[in-house]
C-alpha cells in the first residue's frame, strides 16, 4: 500500500525536523496548530479509503461513522498544499468518485453508499457548497412546480431526489450541495414573468365560438409555440364567446381574424333531413326538441348557437326535418348519430307450472226395505244419498257401481210366522279414497327489444254482463219493450308481460308480470266467475341463466255430509244412517325464466332454427295421419331468404 501524507506549514516552524520526519513515516499525517491559515499536504497513492478516512478525521478533528460496506483503494495526485477547507472538499470528491458520501446527523458525519444517502436523514441547508448531500426547499414565483420538473429531472444524478409541492409552488431538492447550487441558478433563469399570462374575452354576434375556437387553436399550434409563450383559445358556449389566453401581439392578431369571420353567412334557416337507421321518428323529435328548449331557456340573448331550431319528423321515411344553422345542425347530428344506434334484443324462455294434487274421501251406508201387502199397496223405507249410487240401481246392475270398496246385500221375500211374506232387508257400505295429480305446463317464449314490453296471452275472451236495460209500458199491455244487456269482454287464460332492460356487465333487469285465470265452474252466482293467481316483480338475472319466480300455494278444502235427523247423530250406530265426503285440493304455481340476449344475426339465426326444426319434427311425427300439409323445406334452404331480408330482426318466429 502506497503511503500517503498530509504536512503542515507555518511561518515559523516550531517542531524540530527529526520529530516531523517520524510523524510522516509512522502516521502519513501531521496534526498542528497554528495560526490563521494552515494547509496539508493531501497526496496519496493506491491507499486503503479507510486509512484515508482516519487521516481526515484525524486533521479535521470530525467523527465519522464508516459503513461496512465502504471499501477500496484511493489514489490523489495533489502536488500543491490545500487548505483544511480544501482538503475536506477533496475528500468528498473522492468518495464521490468511488460512489459513496457524507452525510451530517448531529455531530457526526455518516458514510454511506450514494443510493442510501437520499434515503437518510439529510438536514435542510441554503447556502452550503460542496459535495455533501443536503436537502434545499426552492419557492417559484412565475412558474408552476410540475412544469418545472421535467426539465430539470434530466440534471438530477440516480441517488438524488426531485418533487414538486404545488400547494406553496415549491420544489424539493436533494442531492450534493455544489448539484443544488447549479440547479437553483438554472431555477432562477427560468423562473420569470411572462406576457402569456395575460387573459382577453372576444363575444361573438354571428359565428359558433366553438367552431371558431376549433380553427384558431389548430392555426396557433401549428406554429410551434411552447411552454409559456403557447397560446391558447377556448370557447364558451353559453355566452359564444372566446377565452384567449396569449401575448399582447397574439391577442391583437385573432381580434383582427375574429373580426372579419363574426360575419352573417345567411345559412340561418337552412333544412336539411336526418335519415333514422333505427330509432323511430318520433320518439327521436320528443328528445331533441326538449333538448334544444333546455339549451334555450339556460342560455343568454345574442347566444346564437341554439336559436331559431325547429325539429320534425316524417313517419312515412323515419326521417328528421331539421331547420336550424351549420353549427346547430352539426350539433344535433352528433346527437342523433349517439342515439340511432341498433338495440339488443332479449329472447325469454318461460316455462310456467301449475301443479294441482286433489284427495278425496267417501264413506257411507245406504238402506231399502219393503213389505207388499194382500191388497196390493206396499210399504217402502230405507235410506238414499244423492252422493252414493242408488241401491236400487247397484242390485239390478252390480258392474255399475261407482270405483272404491262396495259391499251389500239384497235377498228375495222373507217369510214370517203367520204366512205373512215381506222383502229381506237390503244394504250397501260404500268406502273411497282418491288422489289425483295434475301438472299443467306452458312455456311462452317472447323476443322483444331492449328496454320495450312484452306480452303473450294464451286463453279466452270471455264475455262479462256489466248491466242491463229494459223499458216497461204503462198502458193496457205493461209489456217490456226492447231490453238489452252491457256486456266487456276480459281474457281469461295465461297472461305474460316482461320488460326487459340490459344493464352493464350483460345482466339483465325485467319488469314481470304473470297472471293465471279461469272460470271457476263450481260457482253459485248468478253471473260468471273467474279464479285468478297473478306474480308481479322486478328482478336482475344473468345472460343465459334460469331463475324460478315464487310459489303460489293455494289449498280448497271441501266437506259434505248427509244423514238421516236424529238417527245419524246418534254415536256410533250413527254411522249406519249417515253418508261423508271430503276433499282437498292443492294448486302450486312456479314460474322459470331464461333470458337470452340476441346480440346479432347470428344469434336470431340460431334461435329461429332451433323453433324451426322442432316444429319441422312435429310435423315428421304426425306424417302417417291421413291428411297432414305439405312438408316444410330444410331450414338451411330458407335461412338466407327470410333472415337476411328485409324482415329481418321481428322476431315472430321464436313466439311459439
């Protein structure tokens, strides 16, 4: 290793030269003390840094604290004695170079690697120079802070830091102090008032502020204007009016353009016709013209962009007759064409169950006797129910009786002491329980637009007296004359409406509403009446997914009995004088969506086949029947015919 020294010298030496001479063999350095101004010699050759760091501290009388990881090998060609000033700055240099610095907490100086110092504990300095790393705050007066910092975070080095506060408009520095000194006489030079701050209004009478903003920004871009000298113009619509934002001159040269464009064109009053693609007509008018009168009663006198606008529409060609100027009718079309796009259609399977499960019990006993007398009369008795079969008629014809348990006897004439005959005692028990179950499906399919309704009915139009009318004579026929009857008709059947609306994300939100009615048969008013279950919800499902709507229950139970008065009610014996019958019905109603979007052609396409082939097969099925219609074609041969013309998208196939 290379021995390097550090000599002071001082006007009147004071140690002798032997003492000096093994000061430099021993330690390479000399610790004096002097007067004013003392300088050393700071040469070394290939020495260890961390001999160099002793050396320094030993002459500068500093603490320094080493990281582990600082290490190698320091050569210094340094032919003229230094200051303690210049040496310290020197030595910062050198660790500079080997990418490493100093860095001051307290009263001792930190040496760390350059990529760990930004994130230590730097103090705020102003005014130090050198290559120590210090933090400076630098307020701006003219500029804003985030402009300034990609011109300057090309001369900020790896392990320094720049950000900009702009809450106080100030940046924040870190890095070496003589880096800091350089970027803040770079701040000051750029850091300066300009005429580009300086703001002008231009109203305008006759052209569209927008348009005019458009052209001139265009014009002055192009010229290549940067930074603070850019010019800017914006428009105001409400006032039609330009904001422009520029020099002095700049300003005064679009006054000149602003003035000789802001001329009548004599286009006000011009028509011209929208052809819709999709959306209808009129709908479209109801849009705009509340639109056009919200702009209108917001807006300001001489604001000429939304006056004198009159909007139409032609059902015959679902087109919009539009009189209005350039700028409105450019404004107006941007709108239409936002609105008259295609919308998606929602096919929706249903499959609506009703599921009815009736039990019923019988159990009774039924008796006839009869006696003929000498004179010909005869005396009958015995028991008959309306709900039983008849005994007469079960003994001329045991097959007929009804289903269930039967079991009676009827014998010939009995005859009794004395010679008297009488017919034997005849009697019949019948017992029954039944179950029945009855599933009754529908499944409505319907096709319908996006956000428009739809309905399918399946049933009757049943006629319903709401009143009568009839005019009586008051002479000698009192005769009723010319009498009718009000009479509305309602359906009667299986009702299905569903609004559907495609909500972000493919889920799809449906209005429903699902209605079962029928004319109930057992009822004893005089006019007709009609049993109905109805669902009514609003739900969100997802593309292609079943949901299943409720379960409405509903239980009848029924109870009938007949018996003979006094003989029926009394225990038990009562039985034998006595008919029963219960029964009890249990009605479920389930209703299953599937909603599908129909996004294109080819979605109707698929739909529209699969109905096809099923109806296709239905018919193959029934082929063998004498008189059956013509065999429909393959779908393959009618599928570019019928979809892609000009029918297309109705969707009155899938309502099967």
């Amino acid at each position: 290793m290379g021995m390097g020294h550090v000599q002071t010298r001082l006007p009147e030496p004071v140690f002798p030269r032997a003492i000096l001479l093994a000061v430099f063999l021993l330690a390479s350095l000399a610790v004096w003390s002097g007067k004013a101004r003392a300088e050393v010699n700071f040469d070394f050759e290939d020495a260890d840094l961390r001999a160099v760091i002793q050396a320094v501290a030993e002459f500068s009388g500093r603490n320094f604290l080493v990281d582990p990881r600082v290490e190698g090998k320091v050569t210094v060609v340094a032919p003229t004695a230094l200051t303690e000033e210049e040496a310290f700055k020197a030595f910062e240099s050198v660790l500079e170079v080997n990418g490493y610095m100093t860095v001051r907490e307290g009263g001792v100086t930190k040496i760390v690697p350059q990529e760990e110092g930004k994130h230590r504990a730097i103090e705020v300095n102003e005014g130090e120079d050198g290559d120590r790393m210090i933090t400076k705050v630098v307020r701006l007066e003219h500029v804003s802070a985030q402009r300034m910092v990609p011109i300057l975070r090309p001369l900020v080095p790896a392990y320094g830091h720049l950000v900009a506060y702009p809450d106080t408009a100030a940046l924040i520095l870190t890095d070496r102090a003589s880096n800091i000194n350089r970027l803040t006489n770079i701040i000051d030079r750029l850091d300066k008032p300009t005429e580009a701050g300086e703001l002008e209004v231009i109203p305008l009478s006759n052209a569209s502020a927008k348009e005019l903003a458009d052209m001139l920004g265009r014009l002055y871009t192009d010229q290549g204007q940067e930074n603070e000298e850019q010019t800017v113009v914006l428009a105001d619509p409400r006032t039609n009016s330009l904001i422009i934002r520029g020099r002095e001159t700049t300003r005064e040269e679009i006054q000149e353009l602003a003035d000789g464009l802001d001329t009548p064109t004599g286009t006000e009053g011009n028509t011209r016709v929208i052809y819709l693609k999709n959306a209808d007509a009129e709908d479209m008018v109801e849009v705009l013209e509340s639109t056009v009168t919200e702009e209108n009663g917001g807006g300001q006198e001489g604001a000429g962009a939304v006056a004198d606008i009159t909007i139409k529409a032609d059902s015959q060609t679902n087109a919009l007759v539009v009189r209005a100027s350039k700028s409105d009718f450019r404004a107006i079309k941007g709108v239409v064409d936002k609105l008259d796009v295609r919308r998606l259609q929602v096919y929706v399977e249903a499959l609506i169950a009703e599921i009815s499960v009736d039990q019923a019990r019988e159990f009774g006993i039924q008796w006839q006797a009869s006696e003929n007398l000498e004179d010909g009369t005869g005396v009958v008795g015995g028991t008959s129910f309306s709900v039983g079969d008849s005994i007469q008629a079960s003994a001329q014809n045991p097959l007929g009786l009804g289903s269930g348990l039967s079991v009676g006897y009827v014998d010939g004439t009995l005859e009794l002491p004395g010679g008297t005959e009488i017919i034997n005692m005849a009697g019949l028990l019948r017992a029954l329980e039944t179950r029945s179950h009855t599933n009754v499906l529908s499944t409505p399919n319907l096709l319908t637009m996006d956000n428009e309704e739809a309905e399918i009915m399946v049933g009757r139009n049943v006629p319903f007296v709401t009143g009568s009318y009839s005019s009586t004579d008051t002479g000698a026929g009192s005769a009723v004359q010319n009498p009718f009857q009000t009479i509305e008709r309602e359906d009667v059947g299986l009702t299905l409406r569903i609004t559907p609306q495609i909500t972000e994300g493919s889920a799809i939100k449906m209005n429903i509403y699902q209605e079962v009615s029928s004319v109930d048969q057992r009822g004893e008013a005089r006019d007709i009446v009609t049993r109905k279950r109805s669902l009514e919800t609003t739900v969100i499902a997802e593309n292609d997914r079943m949901i299943v709507l409720g379960g409405l229950i509903q239980t009848d139970n029924q109870e009938s009995v007949q018996e003979v008065p006094i003989l029926g009610r009394i225990p038990i014996l009562g039985n034998l004088f006595r008919y029963k019958r219960t029964s009890e019905t249990k009605t479920n109603l389930m209703v299953f969506l599937r909603p599908r979007i129909v996004r294109g052609p080819e979605d109707m396409t698929e739909r529209t086949s699969t109905k096809y082939d099923f109806i296709k097969d239905l018919q193959k099925d029934e082929g063998s029947q004498e008189e059956t219609p013509p065999p429909m074609e393959e779908w393959e041969r009618i599928a570019p015919r019928d979809l892609n013309g000009p029918t297309n998208g109705n969707g009155e196939e899938t309502e099967q």
